[in-house]
C-alpha cells in the first residue's frame, strides 16, 4: 500500500490541526476558490445517519472524512482542499433521490460517497448521472444497479456515473451457499428475505447456488421489515426440519428474527449477508446468536497490512462510531473520487476544467491504486475487480472470521 503519511496524519488529527480553506465562489461547474488562493472541492455522503441502519451509515461517513482530511494533510492534491459534506437518508429511497437533488445543485460537490442500501441507489442513480456527477457506493450489493435488470441473462450498464467498492450479491449469495452447504455441512435450509431490493436479491443468488450444490428449500417466507415480532415465521421454521436459516436483509430485523427463531426451539443458525454484519445484529439477537453466520464483502479489516494504518488513524481520530462493516470501503471510495480529481487537474494545468464533473466521472473509470482494503479499481460495469469475500461466525459475542476466499462458479 502506499504510504500516506499516517503518521503525521495521526498526530494532526489528534492535535485538532487539520483545517478547511474558506469557501468563496469559483465557476460553473464545481470546487470554488478559497480565500487562500486554492479551491474546495466538496464530497458528498449520502448514508443513514439515524435510524435503525446508523450505525452502518455513521461509519461511512466518518471514513469518508478521515479519507478527506488525509488528503488534506498531504496536500496530495496541490491547491486543492476537500470538505465532506453528509446527508441522511434514513435508508428511504425517497430521502436519497432529494439528497441527490441536493447534491446536484451544490456546484462544489464533484463526487458522492453512498449510499448504503442498494433501493436507496436506485433512485439516486438517474439525478446523478443526468448531471454527470460520480456515485461511489462502499455497500451497495445488487448486481442490477451496474449490470441491469437482465445482468443473470445480458449485462448491461445503466448509469456510467456509478461505481462501487463492494463486490455484488452475484457473488457473495453463492459463496455463502456454498460455505453452508459444502462447510458448515447444511443441507436443509429454510429462506427468509425482507422483500426489499438488497434483501430479496440476495435471498435469490443464494437459493439458486445451494440447489445448485444439492442442498433442499424446506421453506420460504416473506417478512416485514416495519415489525419486530416474527414468532409465525419462527414456528414455520421449527416445523419445517431446516438444518439452517438464510435471510436476506439487515441487521435490525435478523437479530430479533435469529433470537425468536431459537426461542421457537429450532436451535439452528441464521445466515446473512453484510446487512447483518454489524456488532448491533449480535446485541439484538442476544446470547443464542452463537454460531450465526454472515457474509461480507472483502477480508477482514482488521488482518489486512493495507489498513492498519487505517484503523489506528481512525482510532486516533477520536470518532465516536465504530467504522463498522464498511469502513475500510468507505476511505477507499472517497480516495478514488480524490485520485480522480488529482487525475483532472494535473492533466488541466494545475485547476479544475468548466466540466470538472464530467471529467472527474471519466477519471474514477481508470483509477487503480492500493487501498485499505486492497487492490481499488473497476471493471467495465463499475463493480469492483476486488472480489474477495469472508464469512464470520458469531463467538464469544463477537464477530469472528471463519474463512475468506472467492466465489469460484
């Protein structure tokens, strides 16, 4: 990984050293100059902030914050501050497609970190791309929002604004079949999804694989996500034999899900995806949450030499909130907005272009460098070439890494 002068960066973050240029007034189409003769640029993140999902959407925007103020710090792009700038969404999709108005109509905002739930992307992707703006989600799993609707029969990207740092649930729903069944030796397994966009699509890559594997749908259901009391779904599920749960959706509701599930009498484990990978699904579900599996996207954090740097400077910084599940995407899709403004000014002599946004939208196409959570660049679809997934077990009360790896299909 290349080096960004943690160490400094540690120290002036501890100290209260870092600052922000004035915001003046620039041109058409982005940044504006500052007081000291520079311009600030302006990312925006779009995540939860309150509600059931902050704790997720609080660790994307701090990440993308420090991610700033590491720029900062290192003046890695000459003249030029960053400044983050956050919405909530409330994980609605309403929400997100009037943050991304708001987005839009902020000329200094030339980039967009979030947002976290993938049928909150959905209504943002058009604002953004009719204005040329660059969208890079750290969480958004659904293969749709970069391959299409029809990505299981002919791919096709829909918005060239858009990209992501997380691999897709085309991937991640099958390697957790495939650890569930060929791994954890499960055969029987009762799918449960949440009906939403990421949860559903989920659900279904999944199912698909383990049938594939050999293994048996004893039984599925739907549930709502606006309740918390799922005791029909958990009495179906001790009657129907299942050896193991699949649910697609978050952590709110698969905590008390998993923990009524068991209080049912079926002592089995409930497996999710990284919408259930947050410390709050292991205080929801209680003490029978041992041996729940999750999968989430890339390895963990906390083992990769990429991102010590990154937790220690997060720690260091004195954020109140945990960076959670997509910390470490968070930092790495903000840098790439950073790296594709370096790119646009360099090659503009040493200022921003009147179609700064366009360009900056051109540029994250063709970035590459060595992020926190590896190897960051993207494909033709925008999706992450990354493609590294883990699968954590619930133990002692905590997450613990069971096996990472790739799909292999």
């Amino acid at each position: 990984m290349r080096q960004r002068s943690f160490i400094a960066i540690t120290a002036a973050l501890a100290a209260g050293a870092l600052t922000l240029t004035a915001c003046g007034s620039r041109g058409d189409d982005g940044g504006s100059d500052s007081e000291g003769g520079g311009t600030t640029v302006v990312i925006g993140v779009d995540a939860p902030l309150t509600g059931d999902l902050s704790a997720l959407g609080l660790g994307i925007k701090n990440s993308a914050d420090l991610a700033a103020k590491t720029a900062n710090k290192e003046k890695y792009v000459e003249g030029v501050t960053f400044k983050v700038e956050a919405l909530d969404d409330q994980a609605q999709p309403s929400s997100g497609q009037q943050n991304a108005t708001k987005f839009v109509a902020d000329k200094d905002v030339l980039g967009v970190v979030g947002p976290l739930n993938s049928s909150v992307a959905e209504s943002m992707q058009k604002v953004f791309d009719d204005a040329k703006l660059v969208q890079v989600s750290p969480a958004n799993t659904n293969p749709a929002l970069t391959q299409g609707t029809d990505w299981q029969t002919s791919k096709s990207r829909p918005y060239k604004s858009y990209f992501r740092t997380a691999t897709t649930d085309a991937v991640q729903g099958p390697f957790a079949a495939q650890y569930v069944f060929n791994d954890a030796k499960k055969k029987k397994v009762f799918v449960i999804d949440d009906k939403k966009t990421y949860g559903a699509g989920l659900a279904a890559t999944f199912t698909e694989e383990f049938k594939k594997l050999g293994g048996t749908v004893v039984g599925t259901e739907h549930i709502d996500p606006e309740t918390k009391d799922f005791s029909a779904v958990a009495t179906k599920v001790k009657s129907s034999g299942a050896d193991v749960v699949y649910y697609g959706g978050e952590y709110p509701q698969a905590g008390p899900l998993s923990k009524q599930i068991k209080a049912a009498g079926a002592k089995i484990p409930l497996v999710g995806g990284d919408g259930i990978y947050s410390g709050e699904f292991i205080k929801l579900a209680g003490s029978s949450a041992t041996g729940d599996l999750a999968t989430s996207i890339g390895a963990p954090v906390e083992e990769l030499a990429s991102a010590k740097e990154f937790v220690a400077n997060y720690k260091t910084a004195g954020y109140k909130d945990a960076y959670e599940a997509y910390g470490g995407y968070s930092y790495d899709s903000a840098w790439a907005i950073i790296e594709a403004v370096k790119k646009v000014v360099d090659d503009n002599d040493g200022k921003l272009p009147d179609d700064a946004r366009a360009k900056i939208t051109e540029a994250v196409q063709n970035v590459s460098f060595d992020g926190v959570t590896g190897k960051v660049s993207f494909d033709e679809y925008g999706d992450a070439t990354n493609k590294q997934l883990t699968v954590y077990s619930v133990e002692g009360g905590q997450w613990k890494a069971a096996k990472s790896g790739t799909f292999t299909g």
